[in-house]
C-alpha cells in the first residue's frame, strides 16, 4: 500500500508564475502573461490587470549528474525560492 500526505500554506503575494517541483529533482516552470480588461461592478465598467495561467507552456529542468548544469542550478534555485515562501510568508488557511 502506498500513501501519499500533503501540506497547504496560503500567501498573499500576487502569483506571476506557476512551478511544480517534482521530488526535489524536477522543476516545471511558465510565467502568466498579464492582460488588461475591463469587468463590470454595480453597473460600472472598472478597468484591472488580470494574469492568464491555463494554457502557459511549461518549461523543465531537471537535476544532472552535473551539479554546475543550468538544469540542476535552476531546481535547487527553485527549492530554494519555494523554501523561503514557506518559511516566511506562507500561513496555514484559515478555517
């Protein structure tokens, strides 16, 4: 029998990207263009900036046996990155 766990953390920061890490060897990453468009409150046409993420190509990098690689610099910059979102700014979600 196989079991799997997971932890959520929430933020607040604006997201400008997706990245999934993969067992601590795969990093899959693509930037959310943004897009300017309008959206009607009571009535009213307000303009706001709004990220597209569905369709965004995803870019891989993966851990070699080269530790200098461009592909193992990117995944441990990347667990790097994430790790300190987690320590400082991610919150466990309210109830």
């Amino acid at each position: 029998m196989r079991n799997a766990s997971a932890t959520v953390k929430t933020h607040t920061a604006t997201t400008l990207f997706k990245m999934y890490i993969l067992n601590a060897q795969d990093v899959f990453f693509g930037f959310y263009p943004i897009i300017e468009h309008s959206v009607k409150v009571k009535g009213e046409s307000i303009p706001m900036f709004d990220v597209l993420g569905k369709d965004v190509p995803l870019f891989h990098f993966a851990v070699e046996d080269d530790e200098t690689s461009e592909g193992s610099q990117y995944v441990v910059q990347a667990r790097a990155w994430f790790d300190s979102v987690w320590s400082t700014i991610g919150r466990e979600p309210s109830s």
